[in-house]
C-alpha cells in the first residue's frame, strides 16, 4: 500500500492547489452570474470554451511526452532542453497568428464584435504554455509545495483583479465621475476585464516558474526532438478531439441553436455554462488526480506489481467519484443557489447527466494507463476522435431541437462509449486486474439512488424531505461501501483504525 499512500500524498498537495484554486474559481460562479446578464454570461463561456482547444495547439501534447521520456535519468536536461525550446518557438509563433487573425478567430466562435477578447486570450494562452514545461518539473521532481503556491496565488490574484474592476471601480467612479481610477477602468469594456484579470493571473504565473524557466539551455537534439513529435502527436490529436468532447459544445451551441437572435443563442449558452459548473466537482477530483497521477503512473511501471497497484487505484478512484456524484446530484436543491440567476436553473436537468459523464471520463483517465505506457499513443487519438465523431453528430442532430439537453447527452455517451472501448481494448494489449463487476455495481446503486430521490421527491415537493432522503441515501451508501471494501480500508494508514471501529 506504500504506492498508494505515495499517490494520495501528490493527490492531496496537488490536489489541494487544483481543487482550493478552482474552488475558488468555482466561487466565483455566483458572482459572475449575478454581476453579468445571462447573455454576456454566455458569451464569457462561448471565449473560455475556445481557450482549452487552442491551448492543446500550443502544446501539442508535449507535457505528457516529456513525462514518458524524462524517465530516461542519462537525458534529462537534453530533454527538457528540446522540449521547452519547441515549445518557446511555436508559442511566439501561434500568439503573433491569434493576434492577426483575431477577427477571424471572434467570428468562429460567435462573439464576432469583441476581437479583443481573442487578443486578451492569446497572452492568456501563451503565459499558460510557457508555464506548462515549468509546471511539469516542479511535478516530476516531487515538488509541489511550490506548485501549490503559485496555483494558489495567482488564482488569488485573478479573483481579486476581478473584484477590483466589477465591483469597486464602478462604485468609486460612481461617487467621483473624476477618480483617478478611470486611468484603468472603462465603463463599458465590462466582460473584457474577465480576460484582463486572467493574463495577470497567467502572467504572474509565468514570473514565478522563472527559475524553473532559465533553468534550459539553447541546447536542442533535432533527433530527440523527432522521436518526441511522433510520440506527442496522437496525443495533440486526442487533444484536439478530447477538446470538442469537453468544450466544444458551447461553441456548437452558438452555431446551431435555431435563433435569429445572437442574444437568445448567448442566454441558451449561458443556461448550460452555468449548469455545467455545478458538475465541476467531480471534475475538480479528476483533474487533481491527473496531476498526482500522471508522473506516478509512469514511475510505477517498472515495479513488479504494477497492474495491481493499478486495479487498487482504479477501485478508490470509483468509490471515490461515486460518493461526490450523490453529494452533488442529490443536493441540487442546494447547489442551485451558487447561480444567483434563477433564469439559469431552468437546466438544472442536465447536472445529473453530466455529472455521470465526468465519472466516465475519469474512469476513462484511469484505464488510458494501457497506451500511456507505451509509445503507442495512437489507440489514445483514435478512442478520442471517436468520442469526438459521436459528440459532433449528436449535437449537430440534435441541438436545433434539444438545445443544451442534447449536448449534456452528447457528452454522456461520448465519454461513455470511450470508456467501453478503452477497456475492452486495453484489456487486451496490457491486462489490469480491475475488480469490474464491482465497479459496474457501484455505478449502478448510485444512479438507482438519484432516480429513486428524483421520484420520491417529485411526488413530495418538499426541501428538508429532501435534503433529509438525500443524507439518508448518501450516509447508507457510505456505510455499505465500508462493509463491502472492509479489508482494503483496513490497509489504509490512520483510516484503517477508524474503519475497524465504524464496522
């Protein structure tokens, strides 16, 4: 159990910085919801729903490569080196295209008449790549007091930025129409001070990796570079395709929902963007699990135990994912109010469907180990592009009807059917003893808890009925998974003495 007390130690500290700083982001979601019309709402999702594709283009999967090749002790420098200097040149180069092209880059993603949105998201873009390599350092060489830190603090920085220009600023120039803040602050720029706080925060990001920055030299292998390019490649493609999975849908939103009106498009965007945050817990989860687990994965595959240690990993991450799944889903009457809009909650219905399909993503996360380990990231690019032709064909049928119902059930059987195929075919190239009927099991209890709530609690509209059915079925479900995983939580340090007494 020592590797797993290993990962949940990374988990936590990086987890801790991913989930308490966008956790403070997520906090932000009232605020902005409030501040903002649910049009202009949705417009700030349809630029935050381009800014993940293009910066997979800037980094065309090279974080993940320099993790596999990093593991080769006798090139570290040459491949950090190589890495980070392909990655200098093509940020320059694509910020400058972003930068010309930015009326061109507005008018795809409907937002055509603030182009200088797409320049704002161009520096945000470049910072965060120019931080990737840096990041990814601090990560492989188990230090992440200081990631967290930097996390943290710029995320600080942001929301406080943001305060300062949506909140304080409008009032202070309300009571001196002269006030020396004017120098900085434009009445109707609004939404763009959204973007301006974001470039800081990359910004300041960026300037506190500085020594992890410096630390390469002008040394770049063409021929290590090569070797690279054919390993990260796939990934950029999964990348591009793992994007419109999980993004893109707004912006297919924007495209196909049958409006004349680009405010009514923007509120239907605004609805599912709002909605869609309320499944970023488990999001949350899965994202600080990635960062932990990613360099661990890789270090682990030389041990003897690998597979098992990969099963026992799997089956804490669905018990896991499975418990926040009830908190969530089962709470709505709860959760709704972090969307101080109540023309927002009118997509309430979508959060159960997209909360299971960020299980189903995270699953997927897990079971990808199979192609990760190897150089064989091809089968990676094409279970994505797959999951991307089912997302595209669904929303493209659909949404003129179902408007953002149709791209909530997109992304459950995307994510759904990329989970089945990674399975089946990992299972056959490198086989890991998952405990699958079990985990099969645990889906299903918790989708049969949220359907029996969602009945009873139809018949009986009443608020504390529910919260009480929902702690009922929360704290049961709880309690079975202690009795039926007893032996495995008893291996656990510290947590094993407290389940003993619990069973």
């Amino acid at each position: 159990m020592s590797s797993i007390k290993k990962l949940a130690g990374q988990t936590v500290w990086y987890g801790a910085s991913t989930i308490f700083s966008r956790f403070l982001n997520y906090l932000l979601t009232p605020y902005l919801t409030y501040k903002l019309s649910l049009s202009t709402y949705g417009e700030m999702n349809l630029v935050y729903a381009a800014i993940p594709f293009l910066n997979t283009v800037f980094l065309y999967g090279m974080e993940t490569a320099y993790f596999r090749y990093i593991q080769k002790d006798e090139h570290k420098n040459q491949i950090y080196n190589t890495a980070f200097i392909s990655i200098f040149i093509s940020t320059i180069l694509f910020t400058t295209l972003m930068i010309v092209f930015n009326h061109q880059f507005a008018a795809a993603i409907s937002v055509k008449e603030h182009y200088d949105y797409i320049t704002l998201s161009a520096f945000i873009i470049a910072f965060d790549s120019l931080s990737a390599l840096p990041f990814a350092k601090l990560r492989q060489e188990g230090r992440p007091v200081k990631f967290a830190v930097i996390r943290v603090t710029g995320i600080v920085l942001n929301i406080s930025l943001l305060y300062f220009f949506l909140t304080i600023c409008p009032q202070l120039v309300k009571k001196n129409p002269n006030s020396i803040v004017q120098l900085v602050y434009y009445k109707n720029f609004g939404l763009g001070y959204v973007f301006v706080a974001n470039v800081a925060q990359s910004f300041f990001q960026f300037i506190a990796l500085s020594k992890e920055f410096f630390q390469f030299t002008w040394n770049f292998s063409y021929v290590l570079w090569k070797e690279i390019m054919a390993y990260s490649l796939p990934l950029t493609i999964a990348g591009f395709a793992g994007m419109i999975n999980e993004t893109f849908d707004r912006i297919m939103l924007g495209w196909w929902y049958p409006s004349a009106s680009e405010e009514v498009v923007r509120a239907q965007v605004g609805v599912y963007g709002g909605c869609y945050k309320l499944s970023i817990l488990i999001s949350l989860f899965i994202q600080a699990f990635r960062m932990g687990a990613e360099p661990f994965f890789f270090k682990q595959a030389t041990q003897d135990n690998a597979q098992k240690v990969y099963a026992r990993v799997m089956k804490f991450f669905v018990i896991t994912i499975t418990l926040m799944f009830l908190v969530v889903a089962l709470y709505l009457d709860i959760w709704k109010y972090f969307l101080r809009n109540p023309k927002i909650w009118v997509g309430l219905r979508v959060v159960p469907i997209l909360l299971f399909a960020n299980m189903f993503l995270g699953i997927y996360i897990n079971l990808s180990i199979w192609y990760r380990l190897s150089r064989r990231t091809t089968p990676g690019a094409i279970i994505t592009l797959i999951g991307a032709a089912i997302t595209l064909v669904i929303n493209y049928v659909f949404i003129p009807k179902y408007s953002y119902m149709a791209c909530a059930w997109a992304t459950f059987l995307c994510y759904g059917s990329m989970m089945v195929i990674s399975y089946l075919w990992g299972q056959r190239a490198y086989r890991i003893p998952y405990a699958t009927k079990k985990l099969v099991a645990y889906l299903v209890i918790v989708s049969v808890l949220y359907f029996v709530h969602h009945f009873v609690t139809q018949l009986w509209p009443n608020h504390w009925f529910s919260v009480g059915l929902a702690s009922l079925f929360t704290a049961a479900y709880g309690l079975f998974i202690l009795q039926v995983e007893k032996r495995e939580f008893k291996k656990l340090p510290y947590f094993g003495r407290l389940v003993g007494s619990v069973t």
